[in-house]
C-alpha cells in the first residue's frame, strides 16, 4: 500500500463516526465479548453505554458466583431494569447500547415489552473460544462451569426479531469495527424500506 493510500486509510479511522441515535442490545452468551462490543461503541459514537451485569441484583451476583444457574425468577426483575434503562434511553432520543445475555426470546419479549424498537447484536462464538476465553477472565463472578447452562438456554434470534447475526473477529478491533458496519447496514436497510 502507497504512503498516500495509507494516509487516507488512517484518517478514515480516526475521523468521526455518526449515526443516528438507536437503542442496541449487545447479547450473547458470558464470554462472546459483550462488554468489548458495546464499551467499543460507546467510545466510537457516543452513546450511553450500560453493562447489563451491573444492574444484577446482589442476591443474582452471589447465585452466578456459587457456579448456581439463574432461574427465569431470578431474571425478571433484573431484566425489568434492563427495560427501564432502555425505555428511558428512547424516550430522551440518545442512543445507547446495553450488554446483555438476552439468552432466551421470552427474555428480549420482556425487552422490547415498553415498545422500544430495540436493533440485537448477537455475537456468535464458538463454544471453545467462550470457555478459553472464560477462563483467562480474571476478577469476573460468572465461572466457566455455568458457560454450559447458557448455552442450552439459548435461543437463536428469529426472523421476525430485529437482530444483527455477528461473526468472531480475530481481534476486539475487529469486532467493534465489524459491530458498527453491521448497523450502518441497518441503517440504510431501514432508510430503503421506508422509501426514502
């Protein structure tokens, strides 16, 4: 590649990107790179970013940190935190992007129960990257025993959900940068199906 060419190529990933303001989940089982996904796009946008384990009750936090699965019970209320977060989100026209396992569709039904139009990035991995992965986490309550219960829970998005499939990437740059082609494409799909 020319020094020109190379020039151009790091101007384009410096300068700023926009979009217009959208309400994402970033789901995926514990270990899928959630938080790198969602935090990337936060630093590149500039939306609101929530980490989804944060709004966890203690009693859930200690439940996950024994190596016990969480029950839907367990989820409810803190997906009704999730909501809440995201409704506010909509309501005040900023975007924002929320990490959250959103494992099962009655999960992301809860979700989207407020009426938000809600764009999911599912962030596919394999299952042996998911456990190397779990165990080099250092510092982080969810174990690498409870990666199988997530798996068996989860529930493939459906055609009629509003959800972006996205491959691994070979580094977190990668990742993001796949993330954020993936909702300009959005983006522009939704801009041809209202006509304009």
């Amino acid at each position: 590649m020319s020094s020109d060419r190379s020039a151009q190529s790091a101007a384009a990933s410096s300068a700023p990107v926009w979009l217009p303001p959208r309400v994402v989940v970033v789901m995926g089982v514990s270990g899928s790179g959630k938080t790198t996904v969602a935090s990337g796009l936060n630093n590149l946008l500039g939306w609101t970013f929530q980490e989804g384990d944060g709004l966890h009750p203690p009693a859930n936090v200690e439940k996950m940190a024994a190596g016990i699965p969480l029950t839907d019970e367990d989820r409810w209320p803190w997906l009704d935190k999730c909501r809440a977060w995201l409704d506010e989100c909509a309501t005040s026209g900023t975007g924002c992007v929320l990490s959250c396992s959103a494992l099962k569709r009655v999960y992301r039904d809860r979700l989207r129960a407020g009426g938000t139009d809600i764009v999911f990035l599912f962030l596919k991995v394999p299952q042996d990257i998911l456990a190397n992965r779990m165990m080099q986490r250092k510092d982080h309550y969810m174990p690498p025993s409870l990666l199988g219960s997530q798996l068996e829970a989860l529930e493939l998005p459906g055609p009629d959900e509003h959800a972006i499939e996205l491959e691994m990437s070979e580094t977190p740059a990668g990742e993001v940068a796949h993330a954020l082609e993936a909702l300009k494409a959005d983006h522009q799909k939704s801009i041809r199906k209202a006509g304009f």
